[in-house]
C-alpha cells in the first residue's frame, strides 16, 4: 500500500509540475499577444513601411563636393560609420579636413577628435579655416570619455558630423594587456562607435591605419591593421595614396606628388565601387579626373 501511495504521490507531483508549466506557457502567450513593443514581430509589409517612413525622415544627405565620390556613394547618410585609410603620410587628414570645409560650406556642423596632430597644426593647415568644434583638451584611449564628449557636441551645438583622427588613439592599454588580442578589443570598439551613430542620428569618419608604412604596390581593403571587423563595420571604406615618381634627389630615391587616388573598395548601401583621381592645392583636396569602376 506504502508503495503504492508514494507512486501516486509522484503522479500527483508531475502532473501539478506540468499543469504549473502549462498555466505558465498560457500566460507567457497571453503576454506576447498583447505586446505592442518596439521589438514586437510584425508583417514584413509593416516593417518595409516603417522602414521606407525613416528612411524618408533621414533621406538628408551629406555631399563631399567630390563628385565622383558621391556618385558612387549617393552622399554619406546619418547612421554610418566611414572608415578614412591609407599609408602613413598621405593626406588622410587633409582630405577629411577638405570634407570639413565642404560640409561647413553647406551649413553642417563638425566635430574633431585630432590627437595625431595638434589643434594649431590643425587649423593652420585649412585654406580657409571652417567653424568646426573640439574639445578643449582631449583624453586618449578612453572609449566613454569620447561618447561623453560626442554627446555634449550633439546636445550644446547640434553637431551632425564627427571626425575622429585616429582609431588606435581609442584602444585602452589597461584593456589590451586583458584582452586576448587586439583584433577583438578593436572590433568591439568599431561596434560602439557604429551604435553610437545610429543611435545619435549623425556621421563617423574614424581614420585607420594600414599594417604598413610603404606600399610597392597600391594598398587595399585587406591591409587595414590589427582587424577584420575594422570593414565588416564600417559601411564605407575609403582608402588614399599619393602618386609618386623616382628621383634619385630624394629621400628613398621617390618622390610624392600633390596628386593622389581614392580607391573606394567598400560602400554598403549602392555597393558601387570606385576610383577618384584628386589633386591637391592650397590646402584642400579637389577632384581631377572622371571616375574609373572596377566593379558593381
């Protein structure tokens, strides 16, 4: 008999366990029913709708002034992050000044990170100095110190697009002497700063670096240094280089140029890839030649 009520206890037991977990299930589909959400699962006809509504309400989009460039771009949208790269020495800092003089022309305000070069270097190397807006000193390898900033740019000046010269300058040492290696604490870095501009509804370009100094051959995609997620981030790559001819009067017996190409190797939304051929005088980058595809 003793054995007999213990098996019907566990019965009982069971069968209360899996009326709890049925009850349960009831409720957790009664809650999801009535959830209305912003992660909530909809028709794919409503979300292309709302999708096609933002897209509508952000469809402002930033010109370089560069034709070519936004050709094949169809301007730099709020939300991206742009990714500016190329050999040590080779204007990549000029040319996103150009950017910044050609933005302020059509009325948006900027935001500079430079801590590869100093403010007075800076601004002296304008043609004619933009209004732009920097913080008045700046801290490196501290990822929150720079959202924080960022923040107060967008809350007291309505900033709407910000440099940041250079990626590197964001690693924290504390963080790369734990981490396991460089590739992921980068990649964790390019996936803030990504949130960060979708979030604030403004623009990145964030200058990187190439594995290496000098290039025999023209650079690409895949020598940008420490990782890969650098580019699967990014929804744009643009990567400089000056030409140069041999002269035995020079330094390494190689002479640069004031002209230089862009290659665009990566541009997320019309994926058109491109060349531009730029020169530079006075100060600014300008375009010099027609465009010349590589690919669709």
């Amino acid at each position: 008999m003793d054995i007999f009520n213990r098996k019907l206890e566990e019965e009982i037991r069971e069968n209360e366990t899996e009326l709890k977990e049925i009850e349960e299930t009831i409720r957790e589909n009664k809650a999801l029913q009535e959830y209305t959400g912003g992660y909530r699962i909809i028709k794919q006809s409503e979300s292309l709708e709302e999708i096609k509504k933002r897209d509508g309400e952000n469809s402002e989009v930033f010109l370089t002034k560069i034709p070519t460039l936004d050709k094949a771009t169809g301007g730099f949208r709020r939300g991206q992050l742009i990714v500016v790269s190329g050999p040590t020495g080779q204007g990549k800092t000029s040319f996103c000044q150009t950017l910044t003089e050609n933005f302020y022309l059509q009325g948006y305000k900027c935001l500079w990170f430079t801590f590869e070069v100093p403010l007075v270097e800076f601004v002296e190397k304008f043609k004619d100095a933009p209004e732009f807006y920097v913080p008045r000193q700046l801290k490196d390898s501290n990822l929150e110190w720079l959202q924080l900033r960022m923040r107060e740019g967008i809350a007291k000046y309505g900033t709407e697009i910000i440099f940041i010269d250079h990626l590197h300058f964001l690693l924290d040492f504390k963080m790369l002497a734990r981490a396991t290696n460089t590739s992921t604490l980068i990649g964790m870095i390019m996936r803030e700063l990504k949130k960060f501009a979708i979030k604030y509804n403004i623009t990145i370009f964030l200058v990187a670096h190439l594995r290496k100094t000098r290039f025999e051959d023209d650079p690409n995609i895949d020598d940008l240094r420490d990782s890969s997620f650098i580019t699967q981030e990014a929804d744009a790559v643009i990567l400089m280089w000056r030409d140069k001819q041999k002269d035995a009067s020079a330094v390494g017996g190689i002479r640069y140029t004031n002209k230089a190409k862009l290659l665009i190797p990566k541009i997320r939304r019309t994926g058109k890839l491109c060349y531009v051929n730029l020169v530079y005088n006075e100060n600014k980058f300008s375009e010099e030649a027609e465009e010349q595809n590589y690919g669709e």
